[in-house]
C-alpha cells in the first residue's frame, strides 16, 4: 500500500487485482493501478513489470539513471534494488512478483 502522504495530488486512488496466487503465496499475478505518487525506498519484492497505461519514472540509486516507462514497456525490478518511484499520469500495470 502506497502511504497517504507519498501521494502527489488530490487523488489518492489506488487498486489492485490478483489473477492468480500460487499455493504457498511466493507468486502473485495481477494488476494495479496507482494514482500520482512519489516513493524512494529499496524495491521489496521481485517483479516484473508491464504498463498498461500511464507512465512512471524510475531512478536507479545505485548510478543515477532515470528510466521512463510508458503503455507497452515491459522491467524487471529485483528484490532490494534502491530506487525512487514517482508515477507522473495514474500507473495501471500488469505484474509478476515473487
């Protein structure tokens, strides 16, 4: 859950669909959506990430680069990475974690 004050604007609308979980609950399959929000903490899960709508910058800590993903883009965070998450237009994303 995304704390209320790492909200952006207004709109604090924030969602999320499990299409699958596997029995022992290490794989989880579904679909989130995230209003505008800023986040700077070391990723807690692996993922892998594909956007559906919306758009997020990503900052890798470890040397300073930005990446933007859009509708269409496909990443991979891994467990630990250190970054900063700021969704810029309200994120809907299909995801893997494990």
């Amino acid at each position: 859950m995304v704390p209320l004050e790492a909200f952006t604007t207004s709109d604090h609308t924030e969602s999320e669909y499990v299409y699958y979980q596997s029995e022992d609950e290490k794989t989880i399959c579904g679909v989130w959506k995230c209003a505008p929000c800023l986040e700077e903490e070391p990723w807690p899960v692996e993922e892998l990430m594909t956007v559906i709508s919306g758009a997020v910058n990503v900052t890798y800590k470890n040397n300073g680069t930005t990446e933007t993903y859009t509708a269409g883009d496909s990443f991979y965070l891994p467990k630990g990475e250190d970054v900063i998450w700021e969704i810029t237009e309200t994120l809907t994303k299909y995801f893997m974690r494990g």
